[in-house]
C-alpha cells in the first residue's frame, strides 16, 4: 500500500483496507508519482520476493498504467484489477489499457481474480459463502441464467397442463361433442383447446 500526498483526491487511503491490513502502514512516497520512483516502496516490493503482482489504484492512465509498465519492465508478472480504477473519458482509458496490454499486462476483475486464486469453491479458507456476497455481477448473472431456465420450466408445466386439461375434456366430457360446450350465443366456438 502506498499514497503520496495525504489531501485531496488521492489523500487517506480508505479506512476499510487500512483495517483489512491493520499491521501494514501504507509506504508514503510524497511527490513520486510512480510508485516505482520511490526508493521505499521498490525495496518493499522486492523484499516480498515474489514475482506476480495484482495492481490497484485511483487512475487506470497514471496511478496503474505507471507502475504496471514500470514492474512489467523489471520483469514481474501484473495483472491489473479494473474494477479499481477510472479515468476522465473512455479514450483515456481505451490508450492507457492499450499500453498496458502491449506491454503484457493482464487484465481482470474482481471476480476472475477470486477464480484464480481460489481455484475451487469448495475451498473452505476463504470459503465460497465468504466470497460470493462480493460478487454482485456474478449474483445478477447467476439469477439471470436461471431465470429463463425457470421460466421455460414455467412455460413447459403450462403447456402440460393445458394440453391434459383439454385431453381430459375431450376424453370424459360426453357434452363437448366438438366444442359445443364452450360456444357462445352467437355460435361462436369459444374453445380454448383449439389452439392445439
């Protein structure tokens, strides 16, 4: 984690991930732009000795695109959440995802980050009952994948039914005689099994 001004728009780092890491302090780096200009944060990055990265921050052009391309450089593996970040219009975003992907960044969200490292959901640490409340795009896909299923289910038992209800009438009803029994005064045949 770090910040480098304490103010304005990229000032205090949220108190959520502050209390998520209750024994880390955030690296300040006052006036670097790039994470990787700071002497501190490179060291902290090395010293976990590990070589793949998934990067956050406020700006998908500057904050992530900066030290994306810088740790890309020094040959780390990085993957970029998009759900974390913005930018001013979509042609700012569209350039800096496009120097990021030429230089091997990969991008993913959320949900395709927790797939990844969680690998099985029947992981119990964390567990899927801890993830999935995170997901609310996967929540809203999920019920719209089942809801035509429900549906067409729906659909079908109606179409079932119907089709015994006029095989009954036709079968045991000695007054149908063709539909006479749903005619109306005018004559008209008001029978609803027709439409079989």
């Amino acid at each position: 984690m770090t910040k480098n001004v304490e103010t304005g728009p990229n000032g205090p780092l949220p108190h959520e991930i502050l209390e998520m890491y209750p024994n880390q302090s955030p690296i300040r780096r006052p006036g670097k732009v790039n994470s990787w200009d700071n002497t501190d944060f490179r060291a902290a990055v090395k010293a976990t000795g590990k070589h793949q990265f998934i990067i956050v921050g406020t700006s998908t052009d500057v904050c992530v695109a900066f030290l994306a391309l810088s740790l890309r450089a020094e040959g780390y593996h990085v993957a970029v959440n998009l759900d974390t970040s913005g930018t001013f219009n979509q042609k700012v975003a569209d350039t800096a995802l496009g120097r990021m992907q030429a230089a091997g960044v990969q991008f993913m969200n959320l949900f395709s980050i927790n797939g990844e490292l969680f690998r099985d959901w029947r992981s119990t640490n964390p567990s899927a009952d801890e993830t999935v409340p995170y997901f609310d795009h996967y929540n809203v896909l999920a019920v719209w994948h089942i809801r035509p299923i429900c549906l067409l289910t729906l659909q079908w038992l109606h179409n079932t039914l119907f089709r015994y209800f006029c095989w009954s009438i036709r079968s045991h009803n000695p007054i149908y005689e063709g539909g006479k029994a749903f005619s109306n005064h005018s004559g008209k045949n008001l029978d609803p099994c027709n439409t079989l």
